[in-house]
C-alpha cells in the first residue's frame, strides 16, 4: 500500500511535533505522559528567577517556571509555573526562590499545605514569601565588616607598636620577663648537660628493674600465677585455723559459763564462800602444828623409835 506524499508529510509533521513537545516536557523536568496544572505566585523580587527554571518540593523536581513578569497593576513579580498533578497543592502552601542569582542557580522550592485542605485550583494563586539573598546580604554587609578589620587591624598595629617599645626598652616588665625566662631556659640547659651521665644511668636503672620484674613474673606471668595460688592456698589454710578457732572459743565460753554457774569442782570452789573459809581454817591449824613441832619437837618424837624412824 503507498501513501501519498501529503500523508507522509502530514505524518512527518505530528512526529515531529511530538517529538518537540516531548522533549520540551523532558527538559523543563515534566512527566511526559502525565498531565500537570498550572499555578502562579507573586514576589516583591524575583530573586533572578526565568523561565525554565526548576519547581522543586522536598528536593525532588516536580514542575519547572513557565514565564515570569512584572504586573503592570501591582509592580509586582508574577511567576507562573506548572507542576505534576499528582501533587497535592493546597492552601496553605506557599514557594520561596531559592538558589544563587550570582551564579545562575535560581530555583522555586515549593512547600506544600496540610493535606486536608483544600486543593488550590488550576491557575490559582500561592502565597510567595522572600527568600534571604546570600550574596546580597554579604554585598549590604561587607561595607561594615571592612570597616570592623580596618579596626582590628589598627588596634593591632597599636599592640606591635608597644610591644616593639617595650622590647626596645631595658627598664620595661616585658623586657625583664623575657631576660628572666631566657636565663631560667639556660639554667635548665645547664642542668641538663651537667646531669646527663646521672639522667642516663636512672633511665638505665629503671630499664633493668623493668627487665628484673619481666623475668621474675616469668612467661606470661607464671611466677605471678604460682605466687597467686600459693597465697590462696594460704589464705584457705587460714580460713580453716579460723574456723577452728572460733569452735575453741565457744567451747571456752561454755567452759567459763559453767564455772560462772558453780558447776564442776572448779566452779565450787570459786562460787562457794565456805570452802574457802574452811581451807583457810585447816591451813591456819596447819601452821600452828608446824610452829608447835619446831619448838616442841621432844613431844611428838618421844614415843618414836630409831626401828619406827627407819
């Protein structure tokens, strides 16, 4: 089947037509299938905001700036935009222009309303706010940050220029501290040459002791290990003494209650008034028999014969 050559350019021409929009819609950062909506928003500056610059929200772009111009009634910037449908515009929202003007970066961030509301509707109005200008407000500032450095440079020259004064002055604090310091720095210097040999035969001690005590806890501290063991088989030995202490010493409390109490011969004999008296009695008799035998001693031998002695 042959087409004539008016199909075919008639063809040619909706290809290419759609070619062209789809590439449009391609570089302004549209869906190129889904339908968008348009929007507009007014600014006291536009902040170098043109046409074909991005709609963002969130950081994702979602439509790009159609045409920006003034108002001839209010004076005013109107930026007219078009964004994906799918985002929910409602009122409430509102764009701010974003980027640097400076460097050709400009954008319009879009920030959505809650999500209840209602839709603002196609080729209706949100709310513009101004955006902060970096560049601008450093360029409105620099007059008075040069100023303060100038200052600061000034009161800085002051300083040097005192200082060299006092350095060049032999009377001054500055010039007695810094001599001070600069005979202490020497002393130190002496010192240290003078001490050296000293300085390196403590630093030399202190490596043998290091060597001493390694070799003495032996191979990853066995002699450390066995000292460890032989102080808890000590510190057993004497948990068991101690245990076996306090059993003498409650069997001791038992043995001095009882005594306490006048029970056993030992406990009588403490407790008992009586036998004390009458013990005390028969050693007093005991010592007059004594007495009289060392004076009388004929009286009990008398009756005794040499047979009875031996």
């Amino acid at each position: 089947m042959k087409f004539s050559n008016e199909i075919k350019v008639g063809i040619t021409i909706i290809a290419a037509t759609a070619i062209f929009i789809l590439g449009v819609r391609y570089f302004e950062d549209l869906p190129l299938f889904n339908s968008t909506y348009d929007l507009a928003v007014e600014f006291n500056n536009a902040g170098g905001l043109i046409a074909g610059n991005i709609v963002r929200v969130n950081g994702v772009a979602v439509g790009s700036v159609g045409d920006v111009f003034i108002s001839e009634e209010t004076g005013k910037v109107i930026a007219q935009f078009h964004v994906d449908r799918g985002i929910p515009v409602t009122e409430g929202s509102y764009a701010k222009v974003a980027g640097f003007d400076a460097l050709g970066v400009v954008r319009l961030d879009l920030f959505l309303g809650p999500s209840d509301a209602p839709r603002v509707p196609e080729g209706g109005y949100v709310e513009g706010r101004s955006a902060g200008d970096l560049m601008a407000d450093l360029s409105a500032s620099a007059p008075d940050m040069i100023e303060g450095v100038d200052e600061v440079l000034d009161q800085l020259g002051g300083v040097l220029t005192e200082a060299n004064t006092l350095l060049a002055t032999p009377e001054s604090e500055l010039r007695q501290t810094l001599q001070a310091a600069q005979g202490s720095v020497e002393q130190i210097e002496s010192l240290l040459r003078d001490e050296r040999d000293r300085i390196a035969g403590i630093l030399a001690n202190i490596d043998s002791v290091t060597s001493d005590l390694d070799n003495a806890m032996g191979p990853e501290g066995a002699a450390v290990s066995e000292l460890m063991d032989t102080l808890n088989a000590t510190l057993d030995t004497l948990n068991e003494d101690l245990e076996r202490f306090g059993e003498t010493n409650d069997q001791l409390q038992d043995v001095l209650r009882k005594i306490n109490e006048g029970e056993g011969t030992l406990g009588l004999l403490i407790n008992d008034d009586s036998m004390y008296h009458r013990m005390d009695s028969t050693l007093s008799a005991l010592n007059s028999l004594m007495a009289d035998f060392q004076e009388n001693p004929g009286r009990y031998l008398k009756e005794m014969k040499l047979v009875d002695l031996f």
